[in-house]
C-alpha cells in the first residue's frame, strides 16, 4: 500500500515529465534496471502479493534535461545465484527494457546484480534491443571510486604514513581498476578474495600479493572492499583481526549490497570508519518527491549511484552532444578510453564526488584514532575461521 502511494505521489510532483509529453518528448531518456537489496527493500517497492515475474517503477529523476527511472525487478541478488533463478531474473529483465524502449528511453543501465546477467558482453540483449545503449555503468563507478580512496587516503592522514591497503575482490571489475590505481600510486596493497584461482590469476598478471585467510593477513589501515560475496564479507571478528592496536579501520565500501553491512558495522562502529563509495554527486540533479525517493535509495541529496550517473552522462553524450564515439563504443567493457569519455560526460553534467557518507550519513570526521574502548575480545570466534553474515542487496 505504501509503496503505491509513493508511487501516485511521483505522478503528481513530477512536472517535468508532464512538460516533456506537452511538448512530445519521450516519457524517459534513461531507464536503470536493478533486481533489490534484501527484504527490506522488496517491502519498499513491492506489495506483499507481488510475483518474481514483475517488475516496478523505483525513484525518478531528472539531471541537465535528461530524464530517468529506476525500474526494479522482483529479485535479490541471492536469488538470483542459481541457474533456476537466473533464468527467471532474465526473462523480467527483459519485460522490463521492453516497457524501457516503449516510454522512450534510449539508454538502458544494467544496475547491481543484473551486470553479468547476459554474460560479460551482453550480447543476447543487444540483439533483442538493437537501438538501445546498454551499460554497466563501471566506467563512471570505476573513477569515482578511486577518487574517494584517494580523498579518503588524503582526510584520514594515511598519505603520509605509506598504507596497507586490503582490496577484497581485487579481480572484479571495479577491483581490478582499484588495485592497479593503488599499485600505480605506490601503495602497498594486499588482495583477498572467495575465488582461489581467480586471486592467483590476478596476483600471476600484476605482481599484486594475495592473501587466502584473513586471519594471517597481518594489520591493515584500510580495506577497499569491492564484494558482496557471502564467503568475503567482514565480519566483526576479521576487523579485530585486521585493524592496528588503538586505531579504527577505514573500510571504503562501494559493494551492493554492502559488505560491511549496516548490522555488522552497527556491532563495530566504535573499530571502524566506513564510507560508502562509487557514487556521483552533482548539483543539476533532481529527485522528483526529493527526500521521499533518495532516502529509499538510501542516498543523498543530489546523489546516484556511481553507475546511473554513468548512464545518463551516456544519454547526454550521445543524444545532446551528439558524440558519434561514444554511440559505437562497448559499454560492457571497462577500459581508459571508455573511463575517458566517461570523464568528458562527467564534466558537462558537472557531476563529481559526494560528500562522505556512510549508508546515506554524513561521515564528518575522518580521524582514525579509535576515542572508545577496545571491542571486547571474543575467545570463541577467535578460535574458529571466519565466517559471513548474511545479506543480500
């Protein structure tokens, strides 16, 4: 009930889009297909009888003339692990770019989960769709993550002192682009991850040192954590044994859901310093129903995530700037060039960095020195491996 409400209350505040179809203009320029978080976020945006074949329309938005939808599909990213659901997620993924193409929309974000739901090149989808633009949006994502590590690195003081940086899935898209920043930049840097031959793979092609048990891994300053793999999600017991004596543990967290997840961190808080990352921020953005649609994103005022942001910077390349390069370009691929044009896109829409924030809150202070007592110890998880909470986007 809640959520059609919302729903009606999006119909009638957004005047921009009654303006656009006065004035015979597509209903939407820009749509991003996402499955959802967890449960919490089902109940946002699904009624409580709805099916896993349906698909619903999430916040909208409108950034420098171009206008977007969130288009949600009935699916966790758990769920969609197995082939079973898999198969299913993909056939409302499709129900949900056809009715994309039928509102207008030219650019289609495949968001969170749904990325590799076609395979790595999205070929089957481009075939179906073969007037669309899709993306995975890692291009975006990728710069303004390692934008906030740096920021991150330069606010907390570790600049100075030479860090020890643990990358957790190091060999994903957007862990592969921030360990070679960080190796670039001449940090030390330590990669872990739930896919033994994947990290030996990588560690084989970069040089990079890896480690298989967080336990023997030694202390850290920070943790770049690019998952949210059940098997590498910090739990309490991996930041006591990854944080330095007397200091908190700054966790850049730019996974969805997240890895550190808001219980875990909840139990730690007083030991770690956590930021969300990976997101744009630009001051031509507008949430239709403001407050009411970013806050169940659990984002900011004039924030997206880093890859819707990708998604419209598309739009107004190709449609408004009429960049015939970036029309012929893969945006299945992550690459310099592909991030370059990104760059480009990025600037006209004057899209850059958010204010720190972590799960949609300020984050004010950047001092790492740990103000509170110890975390008590715990002899009975000590003694045993790690282990995983369990969420899902």
């Amino acid at each position: 009930m809640l959520a059609t409400l919302w729903r009606a209350l999006l119909a009638v505040c957004d005047v921009r889009r009654a303006l656009r179809l006065l004035t015979d203009k597509p209903r939407l320029d820009v749509v991003f297909v996402t499955n959802i978080r967890d449960e919490a976020e089902r109940r946002r945006f699904f009624s409580a009888s709805a099916n896993r074949m349906q698909h619903a329309s999430g916040p909208r938005m409108h950034l420098g003339g171009v206008a977007a939808q969130v288009r949600g599909i009935n699916f966790t990213a758990e769920e969609m692990v197995s082939r079973e659901g898999r198969k299913k997620a993909k056939l409302v993924f499709i129900e949900a770019v056809k009715w994309a193409e039928a509102q207008g929309a030219r650019v289609v974000l495949l968001a969170a989960s749904t990325k590799r739901l076609f395979g790595r090149d999205g070929a089957e989808l481009k075939a179906l769709f073969p007037k669309l633009v899709f993306t995975i949006g890692d291009n975006g994502t990728a710069q303004l993550l390692c934008a906030d590590i740096d920021r991150a690195i330069e606010q907390s003081g570790l600049k100075r002192l030479r860090p020890r940086i643990l990358v957790i899935g190091p060999y994903g898209i957007l862990g592969s682009a921030v360990s070679r920043h960080l190796m670039k930049a001449g940090h030390e840097v330590v990669g872990f991850g739930s896919t033994p031959k994947l990290l030996n793979d990588f560690a084989a092609e970069t040089g990079m040192k890896v480690c298989h048990e967080l336990r023997e891994a030694g202390h850290f300053d920070m943790v770049v954590a690019c998952t949210h793999s059940a098997e590498a999600k910090l739990t309490l017991e991996q930041v006591q044994w990854l944080r330095r004596a007397q200091r908190k543990l700054l966790v850049v967290d730019v996974a969805e859901p997240a890895n550190l997840d808001a219980p875990t961190y909840a139990r730690c808080r007083s030991a770690v310093l956590r930021q969300d990352a990976g997101n744009g921020h630009s001051p031509l953005l507008r949430y239709v129903a403001g407050p009411l649609s970013w806050s169940k994103l659990q984002l900011s005022r004039g924030t997206v995530f880093g890859c819707f942001a990708e998604a419209m910077a598309l739009y107004h390349a190709i449609y408004r700037e009429h960049s015939p390069v970036a029309l012929t370009r893969d945006w299945f691929v992550v690459d310099e060039r592909n991030t370059a044009l990104v760059r480009e896109a990025f600037a006209s829409l004057q899209i850059g960095l958010p204010a720190p924030h972590c799960f949609g809150r300020p984050v004010h202070s950047f001092d790492l020195k740990q103000q509170r007592p110890e975390l008590p110890k715990q002899p009975a998880l000590l003694g045993q491996g790690s282990s995983s909470s369990n969420s899902s986007f």
